[in-house]
C-alpha cells in the first residue's frame, strides 16, 4: 500500500514537473516575440476580473429569479421553473469560467516567478541582486494575497451553485404550488450567500486592481 501511496505521489510530481516545463516554454515562445510573461500575468488578471463581473450578474440574476419564483401567484409555474433553470445553469457556466481564468492566472504568475529565481542567480552585482530579490518577494507577496482573494471566490460559489441545484431539481420533481411554498425557507438563505459572495467577489476585483498598479509600477 505504502509503495502504491510513493508511486502515485512520484507520478503527480512528474506530471506537475511536465506541466511547468510546458508551461514555461509556451510563455517563452511569447517572450521571443517581445509578449512577457509580466504583461500576460496582467492580461490574465484582467480577464479574471471581467470572469467575475459577469458571474456576479448571472447569480444576481439567479437569485432574482429564485425571489420571483417564491413570490409566484399564479400563471404557468413551468415557464418560472424553465427561468430558474437556465439562470442555474448560467450560474454554473459563468463560475467555471472563473475557475478557468483562476487557473490561468497562476499558471503564468508560476513561470514568471521561477524564471525571476533563476535570473537573480546571473546577476553579479550584490547591491542590484538583493535589490531584485527583495521586489520579487514583494510582488510573490502581493499575488500570494491576490490568488487567495480569488480561490475563495471559487470557494464561495459552491454552496450557492449547490443551493440553486438543489431547488430546482426539487421544484422539476414537483411543479405544482406545494413546492414553491416548501422552498419560502431557501430565499432567504440563498440570498445571504449571494451576498457573501458579491461581496468576496469586490474584495477580489478591488485587489485585483491593486496589484495590477503594483506589477506596472
């Protein structure tokens, strides 16, 4: 068992190895062409904030929907439920979405870094050196806190995404005036996750901002 536990372990450490070289040779190719990595990261960045503007419209927009449903007082509760099922999935789409930019921020904020570490070994000069050293640990700083503000977006996501599953699938499964009245408790719990999330959703944008202006500077 223990073997099988070392040799899946070597196997992920292999594979994250081959990633970060293909990783590297990619924004290496861009690097040749006059595109560094330092103006990817920014773009990428950017594209996440964007990422995470619309997803805050499209859960807006979800729980909108969820609210027009628990107020439903007559008329066809298919076409309310047909509503909320495609803001769920818009929902769904738009938090992969952020995910995938998430993940493509890190991707060339991780090459950059180790391409600065290996720099700072051809440079000669202490003062110039150390003086590189110290802005590299700065701007790993600032994105260390800048990837976390949005890895917990990513996180806060989940529970609503789930949330707004849960209900309409319970609603599909039941579409008549009953359900709507069973899912009166889910509003107001929804719409404090909503909430929570724009909120973690600004923080990041908002710190997004800053390190951008940092990077430039």
């Amino acid at each position: 068992m223990v073997h099988k536990l070392l040799l899946g372990a070597t196997l992920l450490m292999l594979l994250a190895g081959c990633q970060s070289a293909i990783d590297d040779a990619y924004f290496s190719m861009w690097d040749k062409i006059g595109v560094e990595k330092r103006d990817i990261l920014v773009d990428r960045v950017e594209d996440a904030q964007d990422s995470q503007k619309e997803a805050q419209e499209e859960f807006a927009d979800a729980l909108e929907e969820f609210s027009a449903l628990i107020n439903f007082d007559g008329g066809e509760l298919q076409d309310v439920y047909e509503e909320l099922s495609d803001e769920y999935e818009d929902s769904k789409a738009s938090a992969e979405e952020v995910s995938e930019r998430i993940d493509a921020v890190e991707s060339v904020a991780n090459s950059l870094f180790r391409e600065w570490e290996s720099e700072l070994e051809a440079i000669g000069n202490a003062n110039l050196k150390r003086d590189s050293a110290s802005k590299l640990r700065t701007t790993r700083r600032n994105y260390d806190g800048l990837l976390r503000s949005m890895r917990r977006v990513e996180s806060s996501m989940q529970p609503v995404l789930a949330s707004l599953q849960d209900n309409v699938l319970y609603l599909k499964h039941n579409l008549n005036a009953n359900a709507v009245n069973a899912l009166q408790g889910e509003l107001s719990t929804i719409k404090t996750d909503v909430d929570a999330l724009i909120k973690e959703m600004n923080a990041a944008i908002k710190q997004s901002d800053e390190f951008i202006k940092t990077i430039r500077s």
